[in-house]
C-alpha cells in the first residue's frame, strides 16, 4: 500500500512534484492499492491547470489497474465544494454501471473499507457533520459530551460529532486504523509546541491509548510517531517556515511503515563555520557541499519515530541535489557583498536560493563564553571588565554602543 500526503500543487513546482510522484510508485508498480490524502490544493492559492494534471495522473493509475482512494481535507474545497466534485459524481456512476476488479473512491464522508486485510476508517475534513448520515449518533450521546452538545460554538459541537463517530466505529471494528487530518486535544507531541483543543476540530486525547486503534495524520507539518499515531507530514516543504525537515513518501506492507526521502525541496538554516577561535578572535570559513550534506545527515539521523507502538523504519536517500536546497545562513552582520566568505562560491552556483540571517543572539552567545569556568579562575574582577570592553570593541565594533548599554543597565559595566 501506498500513502501519499499533502501534495499541495502549484503551477511552479507541478512538474517537479508530479514526476517524482511517478517515479516513486513505479518503483513500488507491485503495489495495487494507492492512497491520496490531500490538500491537493496549494495553501495560498487554487490552481486549476496543476489540479487537471494530477487528475490526469489520477486516470493513468486506474488504467494500471490501481486502486485509488482521494480524499478530502481542509483545503480541498471552493466555498461548500470539493474540487473533485465533479468527478466524484462521476466515478460513482462508473462504479454502479463497470464490472471490474479496481475502484477510484473519492471521499467526502466517513467510512470503513477493508484494504489489505486491514479495516481502515477514512474520517475526510468536513465543513459540518449531517446527523442524517449518522442515525446512530444520539445513541452514543452520554453525560461526558451533553454539555459539549448544548454549546453554540459550531467546532466545539463538530468535535463532539466527530468523536462519536470515531466511537462508533471502533465500537464496530476490534481492530481499526484511522486515517484523518484534525488535531488531536491538549497534548504537545514530540517536536511540536502548539495545544488544541475541541474548539480547533479536534479528536479526544484518549484515542491514543486505544490498544485496538491505529491512527494516521498529516495535519501537523512534522514527521513523528508518538504512541499509536502517525504523524507523516507533506511531499514538500511548502514554505521557509518548514525549516530542517525531511519529507516522505510512505509505503505500508504488513505492520511496516516505511518513510521514503522525497528530495523534492529542503529549507536548510546553518550558522557560519567557525575555524580556529579564541577568546577576542574568530575565523570563519565557507559554508561547503560537504557542509551541507553532513547538516543534512544529521537531520536524517534524527529518530523522530522512536516512541511509536509500531514499526516504522527510513529509507534516505544517498545523494542530495543541491539545485533542490535553499539554504538560510545565521550570520552576525548582513554583508552581501562578501557572500564568498560566507558561501563557497561554486556552491552559491549550485543552491536554488542562499539567503543571510541575522542572529539576534549575539549577547547571549557572548555572555556565555565569558562565563566559562576556566577564565573565571584566571582573571580578576578589573581585569574581566576590561576584557570584556576590548572583546566587544574588536568583534562588534558597529554594536558595541548597544551592547555597551545593555551591559550597564544589568549593572556588568
């Protein structure tokens, strides 16, 4: 089986995208069941001539005899629309009137199909939940969400719709993935920072203690396993904000969740390399390849799937085209005209984009190194303020003023 998420296409990088996405599923041609798990759509912008390609790409594999199974989410909808609507009725029509042995589902509402032995809930982004689809809702409606349900907040009502809904079918399956793109309430999960609650269209934090539940989503921009959920993220980095991320395709066989390295883009961020050093001066020496691919390596080396109750192993890639890379360098002055020192100038050629970051952090880093435990013991209190004056006035000479005040309203000078 494979899963591929948050395609997010754009007339710019279509082809890029499109072309890596064939290649990675002809490599996996013995694989019959293909998941699409949206946004197909770009954040900032609906592109319909990208959407007519993938659609494309969508009638190609069912050719091949794929089964395919698209589904909606938050930013695949024009106002009350899916932006496959039309041909989702389409299909649907197919469906009743062909006699063949593969199916194209596109999904707009809860269900449980069976695929691969395993029982999977495809719980799709909805603007609202129809009561009328779920005759059984009031059934499950008890005391622990009867206030929730009085509330005239219309996402906190939604939560509580789309829990019992979970409910129900768990209740049905004694064993069920769930593949859905909300948020989960009030937990922080590893490498994330932000909670949630049933106002923000949330699932109950207790599904993840759930032994018979297994749980997919892509919703949060990070790749990790936490428990019994798997967070798998995007193709792409669709932003500078996606800073140092490995993006995945996902192949899933068995109880095996394999991570693929897409390669398609990467948002780098560095500090300048710093050579020799010592207490008042500092080399620096440009930013290399080999630089790059060992900032690269490092990230890959990151076990972000070590806490999951499954298997999930990554499959990286060997070589790293630099074309793919923009690199975002920490520096403590911005001077584009001396980018060679910065960059090594064969490597600014190949990068898709380097810009220079200013570090806002340069008291700080200065602080620290004074309060080394090895120069305490050696300078006296005269002495230590009078280095500290001719450390700022040689390595920040345009910001010593600054610093010099900042240093005297904490009472150091």
């Amino acid at each position: 089986m494979l899963l591929i998420w948050d395609i997010h296409l754009t007339s710019r990088i279509k082809d890029k995208l499109l072309n890596s996405l064939k290649s990675f599923i002809q490599e996996h041609n013995e694989e019959k069941n293909l998941i699409f798990l949206g946004d197909f759509v770009y954040h900032f912008s609906y592109d319909r001539n990208a959407l007519l390609e993938l659609y494309d790409l969508f009638l190609e594999l069912y050719t091949q005899w794929k089964n395919l199974y698209i589904l909606a989410w938050n930013h695949d909808r024009l106002g009350n629309t899916f932006v496959f609507e039309e041909w989702r009725k389409a299909f649907e029509i197919l469906s009743i009137m062909k006699n063949s042995d593969n199916e194209i589902c596109f999904i707009t509402k809860p269900f449980v199909k069976e695929i691969e032995l395993k029982n999977i809930c495809f719980l799709p982004a909805m603007l609202e939940i129809d009561e009328k689809d779920f005759p059984w809702i009031d059934e499950l409606k008890d005391q622990k969400y009867a206030e929730e349900m009085k509330s005239k907040n219309k996402n906190l009502t939604f939560s509580t719709q789309l829990n019992l809904v979970v409910e129900r079918f768990t209740k049905k399956y004694s064993d069920l993935t769930l593949i859905h793109h909300y948020y989960v309430e009030w937990v922080s999960f590893p490498w994330q920072k932000a909670k949630f609650s049933f106002r923000d269209r949330a699932l109950s934090q207790h599904w993840l203690d759930q032994a018979n539940l297994q749980i997919i989503s892509w919703h949060l921009h990070q790749a990790f396993a936490y428990k019994n959920y798997l967070c798998t993220w995007s193709l792409r980095a669709t932003s500078p904000l996606e800073i140092d991320q490995i993006k995945y395709f996902w192949t899933w066989n068995d109880e095996k969740f394999t991570a693929h390295e897409t390669g398609i883009n990467y948002y780098f961020t560095m500090e300048r390399k710093t050579g020799n050093a010592d207490l008042f001066t500092q080399s620096f020496q440009a930013i290399s390849e080999n630089d790059i691919l060992s900032h690269r390596k490092s990230l890959q080396n990151s076990d972000n799937f070590r806490d999951a109750s499954f298997t999930v192993e990554a499959n990286y890639k060997d070589s790293l085209d630099m074309k793919n890379v923009s690199l975002s360098l920490t520096v403590e002055k911005l001077q584009y005209d001396n980018m060679d020192e910065f960059v090594e100038p064969k490597l600014q050629q190949s990068l898709q984009n380097v810009q220079l970051k200013k570090d806002t952090k340069s008291t700080e880093k200065l602080l620290e190194q004074l309060e080394k435990p090895d120069l305490a013991g050696q300078l006296s209190f005269g002495n230590w303020l009078e280095l500290l004056k001719k450390f700022l006035k040689k390595q920040y000479p345009d910001d010593y003023e600054e610093y010099e005040k900042l240093l005297q309203e904490m009472k150091i000078l």
